[in-house]
C-alpha cells in the first residue's frame, strides 16, 4: 500500500478530516517513529509488531560477485520488523 493509498483509505474512514490533516498526521507518526530508531529506541505497535536496531558485524572477506574481488564490509546498523503475534496469526489464515 503506498503513502496516497493510505490517505484514501483514512480518509474513507474518517470523512470528518481533510486531505491535508491525514497528511499532517502520518508524516507526523513516521517522523516519530524515525526519531526513535535514530535514538536507538525500540518502536513497538501492539497488536501490528516493532521496529528495532540491529548491528550487523563487519566482514573482511565479502566478495564482489561481479568481479570476484575480496572487500572489507564496514559494520553498519539495519532497522529491523518484527511481526507481533496477532499479525503473524492473521496472515497465516
């Protein structure tokens, strides 16, 4: 579902707000959720699942697949989902 989706369907379900009010809104949620992340917190959603950091240790001997060369891979963090139980349980209907 993309972003203009979204807003559809908000505002599908709740005709009250305006286009630019549902739009103030979820870029508002996403913002918060991003700080968060950026400030290494874990975001959790009951019901729907979290958003966490994970570190991802560095590699000396990753290879480039197209030539074959050795690389060094520095470490780097990943943002991470994990479903909750609820939403796992829907999905698997």
């Amino acid at each position: 579902m993309s972003r203009k989706e979204l807003i559809k369907q908000l505002k599908i379900k709740n005709p009250k707000l305006n286009k630019i009010e549902l739009e103030i809104t979820i870029d508002t949620f996403c913002d918060s959720i991003e700080k968060a992340i950026l400030s290494k917190k874990k975001v959790e959603l009951r019901g729907f699942g979290a958003f966490f950091i994970k570190k991802i240790k560095e590699k000396y001997s990753a290879r480039n697949p197209k030539t074959g060369e050795i690389i060094y891979v520095p470490e780097k963090n990943k943002v991470r989902f994990r479903a909750s139980k609820k939403l796992k349980k829907i999905i698997n209907e």
